[in-house]
C-alpha cells in the first residue's frame, strides 16, 4: 500500500510500504477514508522534534475496518471509525479513569512498528480500546465525516483545553493560538457554555473561523499589546479561564499574563523549546493554576459525538485545503507556509 | 515599641521604632502577644531574596486589639485577634472569592509604611477584612494559642496545599518539604481524609512529627532515590496528590517525579531561583496539574478554627524554640542553622 515516510526536515514522501496485518488477536485493520496532517507534524517537518528517518506520518484518521483479530469484538469488518490519535487499551486503571493516554500498553502512530495515519490503511492496536464505530450512514456525508476527523484529535484537544481552563456555563474565555486546536478551543467553549470567548489571532481568516465557532472578541495584537488588548476587554484584571494552543515559551507567557488572579490555563499546545516561558513566581503570586496536556480525546470522543452527529457542533471549517495521498507531501508545504490551516487527505 | 529590623543578609536586629497609630479610619492597632519566624523570613535573612535594608520584619502574629479606627466594626479593643500574613479589605471581588491574596487593597507585613509581625504591636490596615476574632479564654491557653498562632500563615498554607493537590477524602497523598508548611501540610492532608501520607524528609525530629500529624510513610531518601522510594511504595506509578512546600528547583522537580499521571501539584512553597526545575514536557505528557500560589489563609481561617478550638488538629508541635523579642535574632540563627524547625517569638 501507499503511505507517507518522512526521511529529513522537509522531506516527506508517499512510498510503497508493507500492507499492514492483523499481528495480534486485538487488532484491527482500517482502511482510511479520511485522514489530515496535524500541527504537530509540523514540528518533525521543521526538524524541531526528534523523529526517525523512515519514520511514518500522521496520526488522525477515519476509516473502515477492513479485518478484525480474533479477540476483537467492539467492531467488525465493514465498520466506520474514527481512530483517535493515541491507541489505548481500554481496560488499564489509566484507561478506566479516562487518561487514556497514559495507558500502559498505548503508544503513538509513527512510532516503532507501527502504522501511520497519513496512509491508504493501519492495522490498530487494541482496537476494542481504541476504535470508535461511527454510523455507517455518515459514510455517504462527507461535511458530516470532515467534521467526525476532528474527534480523532483536535476536537477533543480543544475540548481537552477548555476543560482544564475550567470553563462552565457563563464564564469568559481567552484562547491563545488560532491554528485548528486553538479553534476547536474556541467551539468547546461555547458548547460549554461560555459566555464571552476572546481569541487571539491575527490572520482574519482564521478569526473569522473563530467567530463562527462563538468567539465573541477578536484580539489581532501580539506580545506586550496583546496583553493589553485583553486586559482592557476584562477590566484590567484578565481572564479566568485561558485555552494555550501552541506551546511555544511566547504562547505561554502571553497565556500566564492574560489570566486573572486565580485562573486556570487549559495547556494543550505540546511544549517546544527548552525556554518555557513560564514565570513560576508570576503564577505563584496569583495563584493561577495548570492544566491540560496531552488530551485522551478517545475518552471525550463519546461525549463529544452526538453533537457532531446532530450538527449542534460543526468543526469541519478547519479544514481549508484538501489533497489526495499524492498531494501530502505539498500539504506539508502549504501548512508550513501558512497558505492552509489545516489540510484534509482523501484517501 | 521595640521591632525586629533587617539591615542586611544576617543582620536583623531589635530596635527602637515608633509606636504604631491609627492612620486611616479602616486600621486598628494590635498588641502582639505571639509571634514566629517564617521559613520565607529567612529568604531575605539569607540574602536570597530582595528586602530594603530597615525594613520590618515577621508576618504571622495573634494579639490583643488596643485600638480601632471610626470605621472598624468588627473587632473593639481587648479582642483576641489572629493577624495573616496578608491584609485584605475583604470587600472586593477578589476577596469576596476568597481570594484574599490579590485583593487590590491587600498588602504583605514589612512593606514600606508598614509594620512587621516581629514586634510589640502592629498597625493592620483593613481590620475588618483582615483580622479574625479568637475567643478571649484561649489567651489564658498557652497551647492552644500557640496552635491558633499558625492560623496566620503556615496552616492555612498547608492546607491551600492540599487543596491545590486535590485531597479528598480515601487520597494518597505525598509531601515534598518537611519544614513547618509541609509539616502542616500533612495535618491538612489528614484533616481532609487522606488515607495514605507520603512524607518526604530526612530529619527524624521533624518526620516524628509528621507521623504525628498522619504521615503513614516516610521516605528520608532524596533526588532519584526518593522518587523510586515513592513509586515503590505506589506501585510504580507515583502519587495522585503531591503537595510541594519547599520552592527550589530540586524540590519541584521531586514533586513533578512522584506525581502519578493525571495527578496534582499542590504548590505552595514560594519558587525561589531562576531554574524552576519544572521540566514542562513532562508535566505535559502525564497530564499533571499544577495548582496552588500564596495561600489566601484569611479565607481559610473560618473554615480551619473550629478544628484547631477543638483539638481536632493541634499544629502547635510545629514550634520546637521560644524566644522573647530579644531572642528573635538568634532565632534566625537557629532556623539558619536548622537546629530549629520553627521558632515562637513570645512578645
């Protein structure tokens, strides 16, 4: 089958590779139908994070499953899922508790033996843990299925944000970072019931996408000003409950300054460089407290469907380019340039 | 009146400074009866943190009120009164939420134009909001009041611990720092149902006291040798709630090591240098939170006394030296030296 390698810092390529198999009684095969390229593969792309040459890409996906292993019995052959980020095996204490990316025998596509989702199939581990059958009806919708991609991660990153931010029916919310977590933040606010949502971002493109989410306040300024912006939008005194969605030390020191004394920081931007950023005896003084981290959307994935299902939500807008397998590696490229905001992969 | 005074690293002395007065219709005058070294006392005393030199002193008293100002309602002369460590006016929005550490109007003992807890009286600017009435018989009590002394700080710093790390009722619980806020800490842990108390520290004198308290295990080793001692006694996997109450880089980095995925951190020692030890790649992928900041004890004061007047929990051991205001230099000594865990300053 086909699938995508990256080799060096902005050589990504479709190749050949092995048709992947049932190796144990609890995996799946998938064929994908969906697929997309993620922020974060962006950091291995600019050789910011450690990778292996030869290593495959992506890690969101929605497919059918094609083969089942003889212990498998959540799904069957022929069964539409979506296959969250991280695979887990759904009866550890981490899994039973909802970390499930903490589960012991979990593990990350593109690691090791593993598949990627950047490809035309990938056998999943533990798939009654991981896998999450969807009706087969949506198969036929493909508004409806761009929107189910997202629960594979960002969604359920964003929703991860807004939890660990503390946002309840009422409260008001800043979130730093317009990439698509930063807007999924925005959209699991509002479905939380935010009342006033203030997202920073400066390419109206994106703002714009943020307003349709339910942002309520746009602050195009950066850094010091950026601050300022949000400060005056709350009364001098900032916001209590701030969504962190790039992970960079300025994100993170934008995020710590806009928050009001006793506050929380919902932290879903993966962390990179070796300066945080973060002013310890700042969060200390005001008692701001932080959340987040990687988010174990498959726990959240059950909770957040029905409403992607019956259209209450609709993320499917982050998607703004769209490429077959053969055009990945130019999604890169493009998402890279920040000519697109987040690329779709038809397989 | 006779004060404690900084001039330099080492160098407090007791002088001679002027009677305190009421300045603003809100103040009142207290005539300290107790006071105590702090552990943050001696950040300044050892030249590691800034101070101006002349400046007061101490910031946990209890007294006997001599006089209020027009507006003071609260309190009336020959009240019984415990002073925290901050004032507050206990009106504004911040301490309405109980968040009386970033009240506007707040400030800290031994601020320019203020008076220290290390003297014979002080002037508490926002009585009302500040002080908390003690019945007047536990003055006649030396342990008891010695107990309602740390009602002013160290207690209600423990206690903000445990709550930033999440203890509940049937938790395990560690504690990083076994100086008299760690020490406290355990109490509250206890106090709040706690099953299991990890205490971390290595002087059989304190950690008696720990068992005392509730601490159920004691782990004297330090580094990488602790947090394997911990994760043995937690079956690999670390603890849920930690509560870090020393501040430097090592001990955070402790905390971080032995919270179990998914846990939290409930901060309370004040971070002290500019490596924070906090390596966030870590506390990102395992999900830990980190919760805590300047305790906002006069909150807390109302919630904690009922148990401290009726020997539910009895914090006096903490105090291992009295002095008179003539001893309170060589009580830095001692506390330097760490031939003291806390040192009773009896006025």
């Amino acid at each position: 089958m086909r699938a995508t390698v990256i080799h060096a810092s902005r050589d990504v390529r479709v190749e050949e590779v092995p048709d992947p198999v049932i190796r144990r009684p609890t995996d799946a095969v998938v064929r994908v139908v969906l697929s997309c390229i993620c922020g974060t593969d962006l950091w291995a792309y600019r050789g910011l994070a450690d990778f292996r040459s030869g290593q495959r890409t992506g890690h969101e996906s929605i497919g059918i499953v094609e083969e089942v292993g003889a212990e498998v019995v959540g799904c069957s052959a022929g069964d539409l899922v979506v296959v969250p980020f991280v695979w887990s095996d759904g009866v550890c204490d981490y899994c039973a508790e909802g970390l499930t990316t903490s589960c012991e025998q979990g593990g990350f596509w593109g690691t090791k033996g593993s598949d990627g989702g950047q490809g035309e199939a990938l056998r999943v581990p533990y798939a009654d843990g991981t896998l999450v059958r969807l009706p087969r009806e949506a198969a036929s919708d493909r508004r409806l299925l761009t929107a189910l991609l997202t629960l594979s991660d960002v969604l359920g990153t964003g929703h991860h944000g807004a939890v660990g931010a503390g946002v309840r029916p009422g409260t008001t919310v800043a979130v730093v970072g317009d990439g698509a977590v930063g807007l999924c933040g925005v959209l699991a606010a509002k479905r939380l019931g935010a009342e006033r949502i203030i997202a920073l971002g400066r390419h109206p493109s994106r703002t714009d996408i943020a307003t349709r989410f339910g942002a309520t306040d746009i602050v195009a300024e950066r850094g010091e000003a950026a601050v300022e912006a949000v400060r005056e939008l709350t009364g001098g005194r900032g916001v209590p409950a701030v969504i962190e969605a790039v992970g960079t030390a300025q994100s993170l020191w934008t995020a710590v300054r806009i928050t009001r004394d006793g506050g929380s920081i919902g932290c879903v931007g993966v962390p990179h460089g070796s300066d945080t950023g973060l002013d310890l005896s700042d969060v200390f003084e005001r008692n701001i407290a932080l959340r987040g981290g990687v988010a174990p959307v498959r726990t959240y994935i059950p909770r957040l469907l029905p409403d992607v299902l019956e259209g209450v939500i609709d993320p499917s807008p982050v998607f703004d380019l769209t490429v077959g397998l053969d055009g990945v590696p130019g999604g890169y490229q493009a998402m890279d340039e920040r000519t697109s905001l987040k690329v779709l992969i038809s397989c």
